[in-house]
C-alpha cells in the first residue's frame, strides 16, 4: 500500500517527464519547421539554370531532375522491351490529344516528303513510298500522355533503327541525338540517341492497320513507346542530327526533357 508522500511524489514524477517531452516535440517542430522555411528560401532565391533549351529551372531543381536522368538511364537497355498486347486489345477510338505544328491550312501531305538533315548543307529527301516499301514493323502498347491518360493502340511503320541502316546514316547515330520538327517548325522535339535505336521506336504511317489520318499525324508520325506522349511528334518534317540537346517544344516549358518512362 503506497501512502500520500510516495503517491506524490510519483505524480511529480510524471509531470515533469510529460513536460520534458513537450518541450522536446516543440523544439522538433521549431527545427524542422524553420529548416524547412530555410530550404524555400534558398531554393527561392537559388539562381535560374542558363536560358537554353530547358525552361528556366532553379539550378538545384535541374540538377536534380539531372539526377534522376542519368539514374534512369542507367536502367535503360535496348534489350528492355515495353511490354506490348495484343491486336484486339487495341483501342477503335484512338484519342487525339493536340495539334501544334499541324494547323496549316496549305500542307498537302500528297507533297509531302521527308527531309533528312545529314548536314547543314545536305538534306536527304525521302518520299512515303519508299518508306512503305522497308519492311513493316508493329506494336500494340500502352501509350501514356503526362496529362494522365494512356491508351492501348496500334501503330505499324519503319522501325527507326531499319530507317537509319536502309538509308545508310549509321555514322550519326554516334552523336547524342535526333531532332524532329513538323514541316512548320512548330512543333519539335529533341531525343537522346539510345531511346531513338530502341527497337520499338517506329516512323509510323499507320494506325490500327489504315493509313494514319490528319488528326494523327499525317502521313508519318514518331511513335517511340519509351517515352511519353509529348516526345510522339505527329507530322515529321525533318530530321536532324546532333550533339547538342535539341530544341524541345515542351522542355521549353519546363518539362523534363527527357521525359522517359
Ligand atoms: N505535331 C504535334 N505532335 C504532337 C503533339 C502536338 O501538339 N503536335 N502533341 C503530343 C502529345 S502531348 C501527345 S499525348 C500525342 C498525342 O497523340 P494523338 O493525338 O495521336 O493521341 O502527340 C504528341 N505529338
Ligand atoms: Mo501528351
């Protein structure tokens, strides 16, 4: 049986422990609080990364979207397929997400030809026809816009990779990247060279087995199932070769330019 003194006394106990943590969990607070107010405040002020082909990132932010680009690229192997389906999984209504660089009303995909830049001075000039005439490569996958969609379809056309052998530009493919431009320049993307040779990577003049129609990208889109959908230009004009980065509409704007998945 404890008495009154002995029953205080642990009361008094507990009292200051319960104060003893107080004062620990609000100098917690007070420090990981003010931390983080510091860390804005750097961040905030941190200067903008060179105005390039990148969007006026903070500094640290690109270095850390760096980061994560060459973290992933070291996942990255032409060996690693995206895991495709099959052809009646295919969606009948493919979406149609947006048309930068297809609104002119002059551009008749009948004159339409393939400029291939091997140099500043000169352009390889390559018609539908002989496209269609290598042989035919098919997918049927998931294809994912960073809007927060995604789609199964199916695209047939010219593996990139059979493109760049039949068309005897194997020396390029030892710069870093491809550039694509629609015929207008206004739509255009830049991709790093190994996400270009992936074996899926198509120049696509077909969906669901019929010629691609305008809102698709008429006659020959980019369909490269590594990369999300903002990298998919619709309506190639040119195609260029470089070790710079590339201009890239939506990195532009400040998304991440490689932009893989
Ligand atoms: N020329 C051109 N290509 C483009 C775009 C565009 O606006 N213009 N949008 C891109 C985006 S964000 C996506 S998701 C896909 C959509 O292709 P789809 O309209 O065939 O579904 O095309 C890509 N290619
Ligand atoms: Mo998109």
């Amino acid at each position: 049986m404890k008495n009154q003194i002995d029953e205080k006394r642990d009361n008094n106990a507990v009292d200051k422990k319960i104060k003893r943590r107080s004062f620990i969990a609000y100098l917690t607070f007070l420090t990981v609080g003010l931390s983080a107010f510091e860390g804005w405040k750097w961040l905030y002020h941190a200067p903008s990364e060179t105005p390039g082909v990148t969007g006026r990132a903070r500094k640290p932010l690109r270095a850390a979207l760096n980061k994560t680009e060459s973290f992933f690229k070291q996942f990255f192997s032409p060996d690693h397929l995206v895991k495709t389906y099959p052809k009646s999984w295919a969606a009948k209504n493919v979406r149609v997400n947006s048309d930068i660089g297809m609104t002119d009303k002059n551009f008749n995909p009948e004159n339409w030809s393939l400029s291939v830049l091997r140099s500043d001075t000169d352009v390889l000039k390559i018609s539908l026809k002989e496209l269609r005439e290598l042989p035919k490569t098919e997918i049927v996958f998931d294809f994912k816009c960073v809007e927060g969609w995604d789609q199964i379809q199916h695209w047939g056309g010219v593996k990139f990779a059979d493109f760049i052998t039949h068309f005897r530009l194997e020396a390029h493919t030892g710069m870093a990247y491809v550039g694509m431009k629609t015929p207008d320049g206004k739509y255009f993307v830049g991709l790093d060279m190994e996400s270009a040779m992936h074996p899926q990577t198509i120049l696509a003049y077909e969906m669901n087995g019929q010629p691609l129609i305008p809102q698709h990208g008429e006659p020959l889109r980019l369909i490269i199932p590594v990369k999300y959908g903002i990298k998919n230009l619709k309506r190639i004009g040119t195609i260029s070769f470089s070790n710079q980065r590339p201009a890239d509409y939506w990195a532009m704007r400040g998304y991440d330019y490689y932009s893989g998945l």
